[in-house]
C-alpha cells in the first residue's frame, strides 16, 4: 500500500508543480514569452518545417514556413485557433496594426490533428504552420504566435517567439578565449562586426541594436549590444571583454526512443500494471569535475521525437515517468537545482526544480516525457537571480561546443518598429 501511494505520488508531482506555476493563467494572462498555459500541453516542438533541431527564424519572404507541433494530453479535441503579434526586439508589442505586418486573414484555425495510436498514455497531435495560404507575414521583425481556445484570445494555449528577417547586412562573427585571465578557461568571448555597404545608417549608437543568443536560451542572451568601432559601412563588436558568455559543458543525454530495451545510462524500466504507464529511472548522475573536460557529441540541448517500433512517431510515441537523481552530500541552501534544456522549454521555472531527498543524498525530480532522444543538463539558479550557471554542477569549460546566434536590430529616428536586417549562426571554435 505504502508503496503505491509514493508512486502516485511520483507521477502526480510534476503535474501538482505546473499548475501551481500557471495559477496566473487562469485569470487570463498572457505573456510574450515562450510559455505553456495548460497543464495537459506537452511536447512542443517550434522550428522551420522540414529542418530538424533548428530555430524559429526564417527569412522574409523567403520561401520558408515555421512548423509548430505540440501534443494535448486531455484526449478530447478542442477547437484552437493562432494570431500573431508582432513585437518589438525586447519581445514588447508594438503599435504597428496588423493589417501592415499581416496579410490574409488576422486569424486561423488549427486543423491538423491526430488521435494517438497505441499509446497507453492518450493524447492529441496538433500541428499548424505559418506563413500559410491564409496568413502572410509582410515586414521583418520579432513576432509572437499565440494559440488560444473556443475562439477567445483571452484564453491561451501557447505562446511562441519567433522571427522574421531581412538580410540587409553581413555578419562576421568569433568566439575566443576571454581576454580576463580568472575566465579563459571557463568562458567564451564573442567578438563581431557588422557590415552594411546596402544600408544606410546614420547614427549607429541610435539606430542599431545588436542580440546575441546562445543555443536556445534566453536567460542569458545578451540584447541592445553598441558598436565599441565605427567605420565606413562597418560596426565592430569587439568589446574588449564585455560579451563573455559562461562555456558550459556538453550536455546529458536520455534516449527512451524505446521502451522495451534499457540504454546504457538508465538503471531500470517498471511498467505500472494499473496505469500501464512506463517508468524510467536513469542511473544516478553525478556533478562533473570542473578540472576534466571530456569531449562528447550532443545536440546543443534540443531534444528530437522518435519511436523504434513504429514509422510515424508522432502519433505513436508514448509518454514515460523519467526520474532523475544527482548525487550531492548536502543540500545548496542560496539556490535551486533545475533540469534544463530544450525539455523544459529553456525555461528556469518551478516545475523543474529539484527537491533534496536527505535520506539519499541526493537531488531528485521526474518529469513527462514522449518517447525520443533528449539532452539535458542541471543548471544552478542563486536565489534573486534571473540567470542560471552551469558551473555548480556541470562545470564550464573553454573548449565545450555551443552555438551562438546573431541579431541586428535597425530603426531608424520616425519608425515604428526595429526591422531585423541580418542573421546568423556559428558554433564555438574547439
């Protein structure tokens, strides 16, 4: 009996935790943040169609559409509907009406969905693209998609950010050792210039705007970045120090794209007779020595949705109870633990907190997850920051592989809105 009230309540933890966190939602707040608002949504995937691990960004009018895809654990179709809100590049709304940066119709319906097929745990498959036939984006920029309910914006699904760009410049961009002496072997500086000989630009200090993103995280992404050079048709970003990101490490992994076989990171596979719910329990990780860095191959955080025994794992991909434990002989008491990469939505939020269990010296959190292939990692958050380290427990390191993303901002004095004019991305140099 004991035993399977803790399983219940290790399968109820995670979904008591996101309704605590979305109590705000319920009165109708929107964020223009990536965000979830109910607790039934899972799995959501935002990127450019046809290309695996990427990022929302494509090029205006470029040919290219982004692809949402996103799961509803209720079963139970409902209707959805999308929009668009254009933003400016501190993801705020501007005052541009929507019949200049859309074309079509304001509005649209999600009608691409499909019942789960063999899956012990049932679900919806939605998916949705934009641009499409009803819907044009027509100026550059940074937007939100908004899915929402029963044809009222007042009731939110999910919220995206993505963005639209015009290449109307160069970047040419590096990542180096810091030139600080503590950092050199622990951080990345990100050096760039930006050449515009198409685009005239008056007051650079003014009219331009540089965002650097690494991976996909947005608590640390750096924003509103001044040219330190000025010269004819170029700005240079070589800022003496000033855009240092911490290196981090490479990242975890979970490969549960099956569950009848045990992979080598995972201690054991119990199916609940009741339920039929699988649970995977990972064998026990431990932090990383800041003094060795061991070279392995991930995928930056993301995660991707496969499934061995079937072709279309969409649909066919289940959902498993992973449970993880790091072990740590006391717990931090000026900060939380948190699991984070792309299965958390890049976010540092409270369903994705660790609890310390005394008697096991350890940390320990479980979390829902469809069938495929995950990396992760635990990040350290100091109570009253917004930023998270990966130093505490993954430990940070020169030559760790990350990918760095570049946004040019431009608006000049009487416009309303930054026009995104380039884009680019490179990986850390080994």
């Amino acid at each position: 009996m004991m035993r399977s009230l803790a399983l219940i309540a290790i399968v109820l933890l995670p979904w008591m935790a996101v309704a605590q966190d979305d109590d705000y939602v319920n009165e109708g707040f929107m964020r223009y943040e990536d965000r979830v608002y109910l607790p039934s949504i899972r799995t959501v995937q935002f990127g450019i169609k046809g290309v695996d691990l990427s990022l929302p960004v494509i090029r205006l009018d470029g040919g290219e559409q982004l692809h949402l895809r996103f799961d509803d654990l209720r079963a139970e179709y409902n209707d959805l509907s999308f929009t668009v809100i254009h933003c400016d590049r501190n993801w705020q709304p501007t005052d541009v009406p929507p019949m200049e940066y859309l074309s079509g119709f304001m509005d649209d319906n999600v009608t691409d969905w499909q019942f789960s097929m063999n899956a012990a745990q049932q679900y919806i498959h939605y998916s949705l693209t934009v641009p499409n036939a009803n819907m044009q984006l027509k100026i550059s920029g940074n937007y939100l998609l908004l899915v929402y309910a029963d044809f009222d914006r007042e009731k939110p699904v999910i919220t995206r950010r993505f963005r639209v760009y015009e290449k109307l410049v160069d970047i040419e961009a590096e990542v180096r050792m810091p030139l600080e002496v503590e950092k050199r072997r622990t951080h990345h500086q990100v050096n760039l210039r930006v050449r515009h000989p198409g685009l005239d630009i008056r007051n650079p200090q003014g009219e331009v705007a540089v965002h650097i993103q690494q991976n996909y995280r947005w608590d640390n992404i750096k924003t509103d970045l001044k040219p330190l050079f000025i010269r004819q048709n170029e700005l240079q970003y070589d800022n003496m120090g000033e855009v240092v990101f911490e290196g981090g490490n490479e990242f975890r992994w979970i490969d549960i794209r099956s569950l009848r076989y045990q992979p080598a990171n995972v201690r054991t596979i119990w199916r609940d007779r009741d339920s039929l719910l699988s649970h995977i329990f990972l064998m026990d990780d431990l932090p990383r020595k800041k003094t060795q860095y061991i070279s392995e191959m991930d995928i930056n955080g993301a995660y991707t949705i496969e499934f061995r025994e079937g072709n279309h794992p969409e649909t066919e991909s289940d959902y498993a109870m992973v449970h993880f434990r790091l072990l740590y002989e006391q717990p931090l008491l000026h900060g939380g633990i948190y699991i984070f990469g792309g299965l958390s939505d890049w976010a540092i939020r409270p369903e994705f907190r660790m609890e310390y269990n005394y008697k096991a010296k350890a940390y320990e959190a479980n979390m829902l997850l469809k069938q495929g292939y995950y990396n992760y990692q635990y990040m350290f958050l100091e109570d009253g920051q917004t930023e998270g380290t990966t130093e505490v427990m993954e430990a940070s390191f020169l030559q760790a592989r990350q990918i760095y993303t570049f946004y040019v901002y431009f608006r000049q004095m009487g416009m309303r809105y930054d026009r995104l004019v380039g884009h680019d991305i490179i990986g850390s140099q080994n």
